[in-house]
C-alpha cells in the first residue's frame, strides 16, 4: 500500500501570497497582540493583509480590532466574506460562537474548521495571511502545515528562562511540519515608565538570545511591555508602533533570505 505524505496534500490558496503561521509556546505571552499590530504595520507599508485567527480557545483578534459582535456574510456562491477594519481582512472563531462559550473541538473538527477558514472564506488578492496560532503544539498547527504552503513562521516569546523551553518546542514543532522559522519576536522584553522613560527589566533576561543566534533564528523586533499596547488592544483601537515597523521590515527581509 502507497504511504500517503500528508504534507504532499497541500494545495496553495489562489490570491493569497504569503501565509505566515505565527505561533509561541504557551498562552499570555503576547502572540495576537504581534499578530494584529503586525499587521498593521504590513498594512501599512503597502501590502494586502489577511489575519486569520486560528486561536480557536481563545480568540482574541475580533476584540482587538473592534469586530466583536459582528457576524460575517455568506455571498450567493456560499463563499464566507470576511470581517475588516483598518484595512486588514479577518476570519475568527470569534465570530461564530458567543464570547463566553468554550470550544472543545479536537482531531477532524478542527481539520474541518480549518478547512473552512483557509478556502471558504473569500480572502480575495493578499500579499500576506498571518496565521495567528493557538498557543503550543496541536492539531491546528500540524492542520495548517497540511493544508496550505506556509512561507514561514515567527515565533512569540517573552525573555526568560522559564519561557525558552516552550519557544523550543514550539520551534521543533514548526521543524517536523516542514515550516521555515523566520524569525522572533520577543515581547515584554522590558517596561518603559511612561513618567520617566525609563526602563526596566520584566523579566530576568535568560538565554533566549544565545539560543536564537545559535540557530540562525533572526529577532524580528524586541517590544517593551507598553501600557498604550494593552489599552489599544482593549479599546479595539491599535495604534501603528515604530517598532512593529520595524518588525515588518525584518520579516521581508527573513523570506527574502529564506528563498536564496
Ligand atoms: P496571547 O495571544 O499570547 O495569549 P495576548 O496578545 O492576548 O497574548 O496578550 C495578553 C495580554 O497582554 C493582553 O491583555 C495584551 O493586551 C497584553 N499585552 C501583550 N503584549 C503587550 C505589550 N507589549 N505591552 C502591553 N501589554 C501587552
């Protein structure tokens, strides 16, 4: 019997340019608050941005951009429109379940949702799809490794010791399913006082650094804890950072490297 490689299955997404997963190791750690200022920022330089928040525990990209409550579309061909607010075109279980109501899919429900976010949905022409991840290593990483051609991943982390173990996990995961690693993005990598402008350290800063640089892993951007981050993302307001510019300028630069 012919042995079946689950990864020759995957067919590209017409229209959609480069899907980008973007996943960590554990929950907290900031993902969909890169993922969604992200963004933005590829938004902002110019590009067609889809964000797909395949966070299905905890999806929190509707909040963020504003989007709660809202249902999508079905047009006469039964394709799902997507949601969009500052310029970015989103899917999210978010918009199907109420807030409050737990999701406890597995296996093939997941392969199923994930099917229906990725091709029922009519993402149209983008330059990138950033794939905000659930936190960890499951179904829905190892789903979308399957289904589609991921030009790469980034990996979330904030700078301690206790969070390295899970980024290389997370890595080693990305590794098994045949996905680039683009590059890190370390969060709440410091606390800026919006008195002083001083700042400190959040976390006791550990080997993440030695690590990345070990593996060829580029940091992409370095982000301080920002009180006008937290706000932003509570008030469904985001606001384009400086530093999230920069991290979308790194990241071209990272497939760009990728590809020679
Ligand atoms: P994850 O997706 O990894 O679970 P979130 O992006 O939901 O994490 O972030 C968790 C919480 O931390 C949210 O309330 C978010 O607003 C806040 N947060 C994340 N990164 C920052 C940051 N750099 N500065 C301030 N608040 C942040």
């Amino acid at each position: 019997m012919a042995v079946i490689n689950p990864f020759e299955l995957q067919k590209p997404l017409g229209g959609v340019g480069k899907i980008i997963a973007i996943g960590a190791g554990k929950g907290g750690v900031g993902k969909s608050t890169v993922s969604v200022n992200l963004a933005i920022a590829l938004e902002k330089a110019g590009n067609k941005v889809g964000l797909l928040d395949a966070d299905i525990y905890g999806p929190s990209v509707p909040k963020m951009l504003n989007l709660s409550r809202l249902r999508p579309n079905m047009s006469a061909n039964k394709r799902i429109q997507p949601l969009t607010n500052f310029g970015i075109k989103t899917m999210s279980m978010g918009y199907l379940v109420d807030d409050a109501a737990a999701i406890i899919w597995r296996g093939p429900m997941l392969f199923k949702a994930m099917d229906q976010f990725l091709r029922d949905v009519d993402w149209g022409e983008l330059d990138y799809l950033l794939v905000d991840l659930p936190p960890g290593t499951g179904d829905v990483q190892l789903s979308l490794a399957q289904k589609v051609p991921v030009a790469g991943a980034i990996v979330v982390s904030t700078p301690q010791d206790m969070a390295l173990m899970d980024v290389k996990r997370c890595i080693d995961m990305f590794k098994k399913v045949k996905t680039p690693i683009l590059g890190l993005i370390e969060n709440m990598a410091g606390f800026v006082c919006p008195h002083c402008s001083h700042e400190s350290p959040l976390f006791e800063k550990g080997e993440l650094h030695d690590f990345c640089k070990a593996h060829g892993i580029p940091i992409l951007a370095q982000i301080p804890f920002k009180p006008t981050l937290g706000r932003a993302a509570e008030t469904g307001q985001p606001e384009l950072d400086n530093l999230f510019m920069e991290a979308a300028q790194n990241l071209s630069r990272s497939l760009e490297n990728k590809k020679t």
